[in-house]
C-alpha cells in the first residue's frame, strides 16, 4: 500500500532532484523510495566478524588532531 510523502528541502536540491529524474526517466518519488531502502539494507547488514570486533574500538579515546599527527610524524620519521 503507497502512502503520501512530504518533505522540505531547500530549492537547489528540489531543482536537481527533478533534472536527475528526467535523466533517469524515474519519478522522484521511486528514487526516493529506493535510496530508502538501500539505507534500509545497509542499516541491517550484518558486519564482518572481524570488523565487528573492531567496531566502536575508538569510543572515549580523543583522537589527536591533523596538526598534532603530522608533528607526530615528522618527528619520528624526519631522522
């Protein structure tokens, strides 16, 4: 059963979104609807075991950043 959708975007992304239809010769609502139900797949899918054990293995851990790596690195390896 097909439902109403209605959404806000700003006009720019409206404007390509009906460009994009036209080249694709789809409506925007079976695109919208598809990138949906990709996101949905994904959202499911059922990682690695080895992937899933690394999984959130940075949480709590403050992450240097880009300035302090490359000093980090050029320390180490300007020798």
């Amino acid at each position: 059963m097909n439902k109403k959708l209605t959404l806000s975007m700003d006009s720019k992304i409206i404007d390509f979104a009906h460009n994009f239809s036209k080249k694709a010769n789809k409506p925007v609502s079976q695109i919208v609807e598809h990138y949906f139900i990709v996101l949905k797949e994904k959202s499911t899918a059922v990682l690695p075991k080895n992937l899933e054990e690394l999984y959130g293995i940075f949480e709590g851990i403050e992450t240097p950043d880009k300035k302090e790596l490359r000093r980090m690195f050029h320390e180490k390896y300007s020798n």
